[in-house]
C-alpha cells in the first residue's frame, strides 16, 4: 500500500479503534471463566432460536450448553442456571446475575454488557438485490441445482452408491451432523438434512468464518485495496517508537503467525489469560468486549512470522483490517459482504454476527445455509472466477491453498486448512467447531459441506464422533473417483 494511503488509513483507523494497544479493553460483561461461559450459552441459544429458528430444547442439548464449563453445567443440571428466551432475546439467570444475548435482526444475536438495553451500534437490514432463488438458476439461484440422472449415469456415477456413502455421515444421532451436500463439476450430485434442519436453516458454522473472513480480504485485493504486505493498521503499534507489533502484516494474519500471545482452550494452562480459566481465544465468545481492541492490545510472544498457531485474534484484525479499509473508501461496513461479495455468488443470506460494537466476529459467530458454503467453494474451487467474473484473485487462492511458512506441519495455510485426514493431497478445507467443514478437491472438481451440531464440553476433545464424518468424506471421494 503507497506510504499516502497508508497515511489515510491509520488516520482512519485512529477514528475507528480506540488506541488500547497497552491496556486491553476491560470487558463490560461477565469476567469470570464460568459466567463468560453461562454467557456465551445465551449467545448461542439466541442464535440458534433467531437465526437458525431452531426447537428451544434441541438447541440448549446441542448447542448452547455444550460450551458450559462443569461447574456453570452443574448448576445447569441443578437448576440454578436458567434460561430463558423472550420476544427479542435469551437469558441466562445465576445466583444474582442476568447476563444476556439480544438478537439484533441481520446482524444475529449480540452479547449484551450487564443491565444494558441494547448493543452500542446502529443495526441495520441487510438486503439481497437478487431475484428469488426458485427464479434463477443455479449457482445464483436454486433451478436445475441437482445432477439428472442422465448426467450421473454419463459421468458413471452411482446414485445408490453416493446415497450409501452419504448414509455414514447420519447413521449416528450423536454425530450431530444436520446438512450434509457434494457438488461435483459444478451441479449437487448429494444432498441431504436431518430431522429438524432444511435446505433454508442457516446452521452455526463456527470457525468456517475466518475462511470467510480470508474471501472479504480477497475481494478488496481484487479491486486494488488491499496487498498482502500491508502493515496491518493499528495506531498505536506505529505511532510508538520501535514497537515489533508494526512489523505484522495483513500475510501473517491470514497465515495465523502474528506472534502475539493469547491463550487457546487447548491450553494446559489457562491462569495467565486475561480472565484466569477462560482462553484469551474465546474472549469474543463469552462477554461484551470491543473485539478488534481487545486483539490489538496484546503483547507478543515470538517474533512476527516465526510460530504459526491456531488463535483467533489473528482473523480477527484481518477482519479490523477490512472494516478500517471500507470506512476509508466510505463503504457501508455491515452490508457491505453482501453487495460485494455474497449477491455476486447467489448467497442471500449469510449472517454475520458481531460485538456489542458492531464488529464482525468471524472467527465463530457465522450463520449459513449448506447451498450457501457450497458456493462459497464453488468459488475457491473456481479459483476466485464466477460465472467469467474474477471475484477474488487466482494467486490469492492459491495463498489460502498453500502451507503457512511459519507452521511446521503444514497444516495451515491463509485462514484455511490443509491436508485433511481423508481427502487427496491438492485438498484443503474450512473447518469449524463441532466437525463444520467444507472441503474443496480441485482434482476432483469437487466440493464437500458438511454442517452440525456438537453436545459435550470440552469440544476440542477426542469425543468428537470425527471417524464416522472423516469415512463418509472418503466413501464419496471413492464413488466420484470411480467415475
């Protein structure tokens, strides 16, 4: 980015960010590890009942209490911690505090800070200025979206045999899995729900959303925006003398090797997170906090693009990245994914949910439907071309596809993961909590999204039923493959 719109936008963003960079954004909702937890049950329960429009009970078994730490379960169990749903929100009542999750029309459903009546933005209606789908062929819309029978039996594919592979991804019931859908060269060949969930059910994606997060980034180095190398624009990192934090750019965001230092759920130790017991990782998730400032205000721990590590605040000042560089070009920040990126790929709605701000929480607050993450790696799959238009470049897609050099394994690439257990080598996927994923196999022309809920904390564990999802992932990649 030239030195004058650098310039711009740190002067933008001085507007936009409070300069917290040395003392985190203390949080205006719950600060104790088993509250932030009752609070983000609420969230999730809202979500689930207003977004997904979900049944109350199946949503607090497979979705809001399975992030409950064993004591705030306990008191679930027991009665103590309650919830309850009204005409514009949930709550989660314990001991003598309410904390609550109020549901904010397109913008999903908001973690409140305590005894406030609202969020601290403008909501506003998100609109499509696409036709209805049952109007417009597929991909932008939902006409003629299957593969006839003539165009499988021509590509010598087995119905029966994809029905079957299919079957493994449901044979369980407490798999969770709610949406299971295969694209291949371009038309649905699969695709099914479970009881309770529909072709219209935008379901919880979770972590799906940093990838999402990574196509925005795309779309503005599309249009001449945004580069790769840009200093990512935090006032306060530049502004101060020698500061190392100014050497992060918007690369080692998207390939997670920032380098500063946040806890993650998985840790052994989690005494010396900003809140004792609760992941700095999962601070957006469980209580009011302007996200953006709370990422900005951490210190580093390793030199900028020597570790590569799975933490949040990394997608999520990419994601502050974007919303200070459509504040500079005067864009409309909460509508602007639509116009710019979902009506351009038949998506009309995808709701992203944000902090009591307003600011995306793309790291896990994403709400779609299956047909909606399979046009999204459609695109990939397309490398970033719709229909003769280039929506987000080639090269970056091959970025988002190619190993992290910070990261030993390989695993990870730009806010995208790499090397699935079950699929071909040139793969790589989103990947969520709870076993969300879309997996794009080039080689095959093929697209795979499986969408579903998870019971049971901790959810990082090995009690995730991966076996049955990761078999029905390799039983359709061999019916296609026989082809």
């Amino acid at each position: 980015m030239p030195l004058v719109k650098t310039l711009i936008v740190l002067a933008c963003c001085i507007a936009a960010i409070p300069t917290r960079s040395e003392a985190p954004p203390t949080p205006q909702g719950p600060t104790t590890a088993d509250y932030l937890s009752a609070s983000m049950a609420a969230k999730r329960l809202c979500s689930a009942l207003y977004v997904s429009g979900r049944d109350f009970e199946e949503a607090i078994e497979w979705s809001a209490t399975a992030w409950l730490l064993p004591t705030a379960m306990q008191a679930y169990r027991t009665g103590r911690l309650k919830f309850a749903a009204d005409s514009t929100g949930v709550s989660a009542s314990w001991r003598d505090r309410t904390l609550r999750a109020e549901h904010a029309g397109d913008q999903g459903c908001v973690i409140l800070p305590e005894g406030a009546t609202g969020v601290m933005f403008n909501p506003i209606e998100v609109k499509s200025t696409l036709p209805a789908p049952d109007q417009t062929e597929w991909p932008m819309g939902d006409l003629n979206a299957n593969a006839s029978a003539t165009m499988l039996h021509a590509q010598g594919i087995s119905r029966a045999a994809l029905e079957q592979a299919v079957d493994q991804a449901f044979t369980e019931p407490e798999d969770g899995t709610a949406a299971f859908l295969v694209i291949h060269k371009g038309k649905i060949v699969a695709e099914r729900y479970a009881a309770g969930a529909h072709q219209g059910m935008q379901l919880e994606s979770w972590s799906m959303g940093k990838s999402l997060t990574s196509a925005l980034v795309g779309v503005l180095i599309q249009q001449g925006h945004l580069d790769l190398d840009d200093k990512l624009a935090v006032p306060d990192w530049h502004i101060r003398a020698n500061d190392p934090r100014a050497k992060i750019t918007l690369r080692h965001a998207l390939n997670m090797s920032s380098g500063l230092q946040i806890t993650h759920p998985a840790d052994q130790d989690l005494s010396s997170s900003f809140i004792p017991g609760w992941a700095d990782h999962s601070i957006p998730y469980g209580t009011a906090v302007h996200s953006f400032d709370f990422c900005a205000s951490r210190p580093l721990e390793f030199p900028v693009g020597t570790s590569g590590r799975y933490r949040n605040c990394d997608p999520l000042l990419a994601g502050a990245m974007v919303k200070q560089t459509l504040i500079e070009l005067g864009e409309d920040y909460l509508s602007w994914p639509q116009k710019a990126l979902f009506d351009r790929i038949g998506v009309r709605q995808q709701t992203l949910e944000t902090d009591v701000y307003g600011n995306f929480i793309l790291t896990g607050f994403d709400y779609g439907t299956a047909r909606n993450w399979g046009r999204l790696g459609l695109l990939f799959l397309n490398k970033g071309n719709w229909l003769g238009e280039q929506i987000i470049p080639e090269d970056f897609v091959e970025f988002v596809s190619t190993a992290a050099p910070a990261w030993e394994d390989e695993r990870y690439g730009g806010l995208f993961w790499r090397k699935h257990p079950s699929t071909p080598p040139d793969s790589y996927h989103m990947n969520g909590g709870g076993g969300q994923q879309v997996v794009i196999i080039p080689s095959k022309a093929l697209v795979i999204v499986r969408l579903g809920h998870a019971r049971g904390f901790p959810l990082f564990d090995n009690r995730e039923p991966s076996a049955r999802r990761n078999k029905a992932m390799r039983d359709v990649i061999a019916v296609i493959g026989a082809s």
